[in-house]
C-alpha cells in the first residue's frame, strides 16, 4: 500500500460525509419525535456570533468540492446555499457525496507533486490539502455534530467516526 | 514531493496541538479579564452528558501519542488525567507536543505498509491513520474549540487553523 492523494482525500471524504449525512438522519427522526420544526435545528447555533447547522454543512461540503476542483484543475460545481431544513441539508450532502464519487485514483495520480491556486496564491497540493482543506472539513463536521449534540439529538461519537 | 506516514501525521499534529495551546492561552486570557476562575472553563461542556473540556484536551493528546507509539511499535508514555485548569490542560499539550517532536521521518519511514494493533485485532496503518486516528483528533480538538467559543472566549476559525 502507498499513501497517494486520491487515499487521503476520496475515501476519506467519502466516509466522513457519509456519516454526517447519518448524523442528519437521525437528528430528523429526533426532531420529529420531539415536535420540533424542521426548521429549528438546521438554524442552531453553539453561541450567537457563530454560524449555524445550515452553514456548518454548507461550509464542510464546499470545501470538499473546493478541494478535489482544485486538485484536478476543474471548475467546482455551484450549489446555491438556499437550504432551510435537515432535509435540504441532507441534500447538500448527497450532492457533495456525488461528486466526490466522479474523481478515479487515475484523476488524482500525482498531485501530490502540484500546486493550488488559493486567492492567486500558489501553494503545494499536499500542504493545502493535510493542513488547510482535510482539517477545516473535519472542523465544520464536528460542529454540525456538536451543535446536534448541544441541542439533544442522541447521537454519540462511534456515529462521527462511523465505528 | 511525496506523501509518508511522516508526512500525514508529525508537522499535521505539531500544528494543531500547537493551535489549540494557543487557543487555551486566549481563554486563559480572557477567563482572567473576565473573573472567572481556572477551573470554570476546564469543566466546561457543551451538553450535560458530554465530556468536559479537560476530557477533549485528555482525549486529543491520548490519540496522538497512541497513533505515534503504535506506528512505531513503542510503548506510549503515560500520563495522568488530572488537569483542572486551563493552565494544566496547556501543560498537557505541551508534553504531548515533546512527544510528537521525538519523532523523526526515518522514525516512520515504510510504516504505511504497516499494521497496528487495535484491541487484539490487526488493522493496516494507514486505514488507522486516516479513517480513524487522524479524525478523531481533530474531533476533540474542535471539540475543544467549540466548548470554548460557546463560552464566550473569542476564539476564530484563524485560531483553530492557525492561518
């Protein structure tokens, strides 16, 4: 086994998405089970001056895209941040998850070796992706958690890792 | 340019340990202008049946020097879990940080072809390193983070990413 771009970024993208969109699952059924609005948890927040759910799953699923666009020298795909529900949110999700979907180990095969433009700035692929991109996607997942988890949806952390 | 073991794990995890010492100064900071005692913010948590901080500090620190020590097949040095302060939990940090600094390239050279051993069972290194050891870190350092923002001490992404 060697440690290539695609290995660091799609299957883990893969799985993490994944259980996040878990994690909205069962965060709908608890909110309908409590009475709560649809609404309501999608517009949660940890404290006032903090984003809340809606942009938590926007921010991590942009930076996914960002990422793999940016790696492979595409356009990344447009998605309007228009979502208002767990269920919208979950959406975002899937879209996310899709596109990962598109990118082969043959689309990724020596990347590690390039650059990124950020803001007309070259960066080297791998610094980008280990210490700005995975980490700052690992960030808005475990907010999401956190702010569901603040709000008393049942959910514990075998259900961010997916154990 | 390639990616190692090296690579994924020792200047990533010096980075972000040394972020979140640095976010714990500001809330050092901040609990003192603000009156509140040591011990506050420390036991602070997001939901009554979730860890406090200290745990998330314990917890982060535990996960780097177990995925360092198993990859390398030393035994990790132990450490007591007895902070009560913000200050001690920068302690903590900083032995973890000296732990993660004995570490050289040729110290993890080949270990992605490696196994590591998970309560008796066998899993491939780098399936531990990047599903498993890698997100769960940066779980409890947002964790950390997240606890703290949510109790007032300002805190921006820019500090957790130490951008």
């Amino acid at each position: 086994m060697t440690i290539s771009m695609y290995a660091i970024t799609v299957p883990v993208l893969t799985r993490y998405l994944s259980n996040l969109e878990a994690i909205l699952v069962k965060a709908e059924a608890n909110a309908a089970e409590r009475k709560i609005k649809p609404e309501v948890l999608a517009a949660a927040r940890l404290a006032p001056d903090m984003h809340p759910l809606t942009f938590q799953v926007q921010s991590a699923t942009d930076r996914v895209k960002f990422l793999l666009a940016r790696l492979t020298g595409q356009t990344a795909p447009s998605w309007e941040d228009n979502e208002t529900t767990l269920e919208h949110l979950r959406g975002r999700i899937q879209k996310a998850l899709q596109y990962v979907g598109t990118f082969s180990e043959a689309d990724l095969a020596g990347k590690e070796d390039g650059a990124v433009t950020l803001r007309d700035k070259q960066v080297p692929a791998l610094d980008h992706a280990l210490y700005n991109a995975l980490p700052q996607i690992f960030f808005h997942i475990t907010t999401a958690y956190a702010i569901l988890r603040h709000n008393g949806v049942p959910v514990g952390k075998g259900d961010f890792t997916g154990a």
